[in-house]
C-alpha cells in the first residue's frame, strides 16, 4: 500500500508540473486566440483522442457510470466556464490568485462531503498556502474584488467541490478513470459551445497555436485528468489539494523557460510558502495515519 501511495504522489507531482507547463503555453495561444475558442478546441481535441485510443473501454462503462461521470462533468465545465468568464473582466493575475484558491476550499469542503475532521495546524497550513498564493499572483498588493473576481470564486469553489467528489466517486468506481475522463471532458466541450456562438471572437489561428492547444489537450486535459482520476484516490483528496498548490510554482518555473518571464523577490517568498505548506500537509498526514494506526 505504501508503494501504491508513493507512485500515485509522484504522479500527482508530475500531473502539477504538466498542469504548470500549460500556463504560458497559454499565455501564447490567447495572444491570438479568444477564451472560448481556446476551451472549446481544447477539450474537443481531448474528446477525439480519449475516443480514439479508449472507445471500447468508453463504449463498455458509458452507463455505468454515467451518474458519477455527469456529477463530475458538471463540476468541471463550471470551473472552466466561470473562470473563463471572470477572466473577460478581471486581470489574469487575479484570476490566477482566486483560481488557486481551490487548493484552500478543498478541505473546507472534504469537511463536509467527506467528514475529514480538520485539526487547529491544518488551519495553519490553509492559511499559509493561501498566504503564499497572496504574494505568488498578487505580489503583495491590495485585493479589491470586482464582478470578475466573484465569478472566479464561484470557479474555484466548483474545482473544490470537483476535487473531493474525484475521491468519492473513483473509490466506489474501481478502474473506470478513463470513461470518468471521457465524461468531464465531453462536458465541458458540450458547455462552451454555446458561450462559443454567442461571444464575439477575432481569432488568428497558426500552425504554431494548433500545436500548442494540440499538446495542451493531450497531456494536461487528457493524460493530466486520467492520472487525477487513477491516483488521487489513494493519496487522499487534502494531502492531493496540497499537491495541487504547486501548480502556481510549477506555472512560474515554466513562463521563466517558455517566455522569459521575471518573478519579484515576494512572489518568490510566496512560491516559497506554497512549497512548505504543502510539504507541512504531507507530513501532517502521515503523522495522523500513524497515530491512528497505534
């Protein structure tokens, strides 16, 4: 069991890292590209290539778990689609910030869902990540909400909620990550077309933007949601989240490779506090699984 957790959480690991590198990847592609031509030939790229490498394992499980696969697929499409449209009226810096936030409403949530009891120093932690994601995407200054930012809490809560339901559900759905995978990114294929139609768009498409959204589909919207899907269940949704809180960190070493981006010396403390907190909640629960095994 030990062995099956420690390969789920380096999976986890690389699953951030993937998820990190398509940040100025991104950057790229909406220089020309609107938000929701981005999403939508995303994510039906990413339907073409689960349905071509997967469609007798889709075709078997597509009843199944189409319950499970809807709940999830919901969840997702409104992360996207409120973090889209909140990205159209706030900067992307704090649509980044608020975004991450996630990792912070996970436990708040697994509390409930899950009744995962929350100890005084998790609160510490919580309140260190987001103190990290503070500095990390904000640089220090002062947070003042605006009509995008409250759409983008509405995205972070939904990915909260779609972290903790991914734990639930693939526990009670054994070996059935793929048509899960298939589910949530038909969703929200399924959901942006409409945003798609009905938003004005001036986009100019290059091969250099197609291969972008291409590998962006493949490896963060496929391989990425496949591995949360597989793995996250036997590292446990909280020490996950925190694992999660990495992406900022992985996101800024890539746009330093990718596009030459610059980091101050608070976001650099900031990505810092990231990187404790998580290794505190990793700690934290193993100490809890060893106390409950005595």
């Amino acid at each position: 069991m030990e062995y099956t957790k420690l390969k789920s959480t380096l999976l986890l690991v690389l699953l951030v890292v993937i998820w990190g590198m398509t940040f100025p990847l991104e950057k790229i592609v909406m220089r020309d590209i609107s938000p929701f031509s981005l999403n939508l030939s995303r994510f039906f790229i990413a339907d073409m290539v689960v349905l071509f490498f997967f469609f007798p394992t889709i075709k078997r499980d597509f009843v199944k778990v189409w319950k499970a696969g809807s709940i999830l697929g919901v969840l997702m499409s409104l992360g996207y689609i409120f973090q889209t449209w909140g990205l159209a009226h706030t900067t992307p810096a704090k649509s980044g910030f608020i975004t991450s936030l996630y990792v912070v409403f996970v436990p708040l949530v697994a509390f409930f869902l899950e009744r995962i009891r929350l100890r005084l120093r998790m609160f510490f932690v919580l309140g260190l990540a987001a103190f990290g994601i503070y500095l990390s995407e904000l640089s220090g200054k002062i947070f003042s909400p605006n009509f995008g930012d409250y759409l983008t809490i509405a995205c972070a809560v939904a990915f909260a909620f779609q972290v903790v339901a991914t734990t639930i559900l693939t526990k009670k759905l054994e070996n059935k990550h793929i048509t899960l995978t298939f589910y949530q990114m038909l969703f929200v294929t399924l959901t942006n077309i409409p945003f798609y139609l009905f938003t004005s768009h001036k986009d100019r498409w290059t091969i250099e933007n197609l291969s972008f959204i291409v590998a962006i589909a493949v490896f963060a919207s496929v391989m990425g949601t496949i591995i949360q899907m597989k793995h996250q269940k036997n590292v446990g949704t909280i020490p996950s989240a925190f694992i999660y809180a990495g992406e900022p960190v992985a996101a800024a070493f890539f746009s330093v490779v990718i596009v030459g981006e610059h980091f101050t010396f608070v976001q650099m403390i900031g990505f810092s506090a990231i990187i404790v907190s998580a290794i505190l909640a990793q700690l934290n629960h193993s100490a809890l699984k060893s106390k409950n095994k005595v």
